[in-house]
C-alpha cells in the first residue's frame, strides 16, 4: 500500500514477471486482483479496522493495456458503508505515462465467517483431498476432436501469470477441465482465509480467454473489455473448477460466462465481454 485517503486506498504493483503476460506486459488478470485489493484495503480504511469481509460482486472495465514493463497504480474509494455492505470505485493508471488502465466497481460483506483454515489442510500442509462427488467427475466441457487439439495449443502457451496461479487444463476422450489448485499466494483476506476474490476473476478470466481460443478460427486473439464476477460463497483451501459457455457471438462482441465450483458448490460466476480482434489491412 502506498497511501491512504480519509475513505480510500492508494496501491501500485511494479511489473514483475511473475505478473506478465506472454508481450511482457502486466496481465489484466493482475491488474483486476491488485484493484480488488485495494478494495478491501479502502473498506478497512473507512471502517477504521480490520473485519471480515468478502467480495459480493465486482465489475472491472479494462480500457487500455500498460505498456512492457510499466508498473500500474490505482485509487479506490469506498465512497459509502450501508447494513453492512460497502460500496467502492476506483481506477487504475499506468505509472509511466499516467494513462487511464482500467475502473472498477464493485460491493463487499461487512463481518463474514467462515471454518477455520487449518480444518481444509493436512499436518503436512497440503490439500485434504475432497470426499465430495466434484463436477468435474461427470465432465466439464466436450469439444469436438479438433478443438480439443486446439485447446492443447493454447495451454503449451502459458503466460508468467497463467503458471503462478498454477491453472491447468486437461482434456480425456474429448472432454476438457480446468482447474486451478490452492496455494499459499491465493489468500485473500487473512482473517478468514479464503481464495482472494482477484485471483478468482483471473482463473475465470483465463478460462474464458482459452476457452475462446480452442473454439474460434480467427488469427488473432479477442481481447477482454469488461469482466463482472458475483461471488455466491466463499472459497475456502481445495481445487477449484470452471465451465465455460459461449452465450453470444456477435460481430464485434463476444459475451463468454464461466462458472466457478469447489467440491460441486458453485462459489462464483463470471460474465466476460471481448472486443474480437480484427486483423489490421
């Protein structure tokens, strides 16, 4: 954190490559977890300590991209607190040229609960496998074989960020899955332990970006202009899974949905809208 105001939060995040996409450029999966960071750190701020909370929904606009090697700052404010929900809103500015990145807005529980960590994790610090029926046991998403074939192409090109978050994806007889494992880096808030609320909208994010990609023939890549997350429980240690869905496909829009679910619970759903990408003449 670099500062605070009388309601809000001042961060920056320098462009490191473990937050790098494949152009060297800050991925906006990062970008999106740093600005609901300093949510939460503008909520403390306002309330004048430090409580539990938990993102209810968060909406992102991504309107330009930093430039290689740019770090990114951001200003949010939590401009008001009501029955125990917050209301914040900031934006995110490229730290070399100042050009507006992205916005955010977004809502956040005031005095969540949860178990304890340490009940989701065994002595030696690993994940407690899961004795639940997961979604992934009835499989995820079918593609055709030539897709599958695709998707294997756009998980060999992993970016820095993609392998710190450790997201996977695998596909069995024309059935595809991914799934991102818990690590220490994912914690969100420390009083309760859970997945951070930023590192779920990237995983979604990332979802939807290959999911695109293993079913489009175009040569360039759509890029994502907006993402809206509403969070429907909180994610505590374990595995998480996504399913992906092409809802709308138009001219210049594409609109993908993606599910979220940790031993067969949905935590959370994501809407992602991508500007298709045309190739210039």
């Amino acid at each position: 954190m670099d500062d605070t105001t009388k309601d809000g939060a001042v961060m920056s995040m320098p462009c490191v490559e473990e937050v790098c996409d494949q152009q060297g450029k800050l991925h906006r999966g990062a970008i999106a977890t740093l600005l609901d960071t300093a949510c939460g750190l503008a909520i403390f701020v306002r309330l004048g300590d430090m409580r539990p909370i938990a993102t209810i929904d968060l909406r992102v606009d991504f309107i330009a991209k930093p430039e290689a090697g740019e770090g990114v700052a951001c200003n949010v404010t939590c401009f008001a607190v009501e029955e125990n929900i917050a209301y914040v809103r900031g934006e995110a500015f490229g730290r070399d040229g100042g050009n507006l990145l992205a916005s955010v807005s977004g809502s956040f529980a005031i005095g969540t609960a949860g178990p304890s960590f340490d009940q989701s994790v065994n002595p030696s610090n690993k994940i407690a496998p899961s004795k639940k029926k997961t979604i992934d046991d009835e499989g995820i998403i079918s593609f055709e074989t030539e897709r599958v074939t695709a998707l294997s192409t756009v998980v060999g090109d992993v970016s820095p960020y993609e392998k710190f978050l450790g997201m996977t994806a695998s596909d069995d007889n024309g059935e595809a899955t991914y799934k991102m494992p818990f690590r220490e880096q994912h914690i969100g808030n420390p009083l309760i332990k859970t997945f951070h609320g930023g590192i779920i909208a990237s995983f979604a994010e990332l979802v939807a970006g290959a999911h695109l990609t293993a079913n489009q023939t175009e040569q360039n890549k759509p890029v994502c202009s907006s993402m809206t997350l509403d969070y429907l429980r909180p994610a505590f240690a374990g595995t998480l899974v996504a399913k992906p869905n092409i809802i709308r496909e138009g001219k210049r829009f594409i609109v993908v949905v993606v599910d979220v679910f940790l031993d067969g619970a949905q935590v959370s759903r994501g809407r992602f809208i991508y500007k298709r990408a045309f190739a210039s003449s």
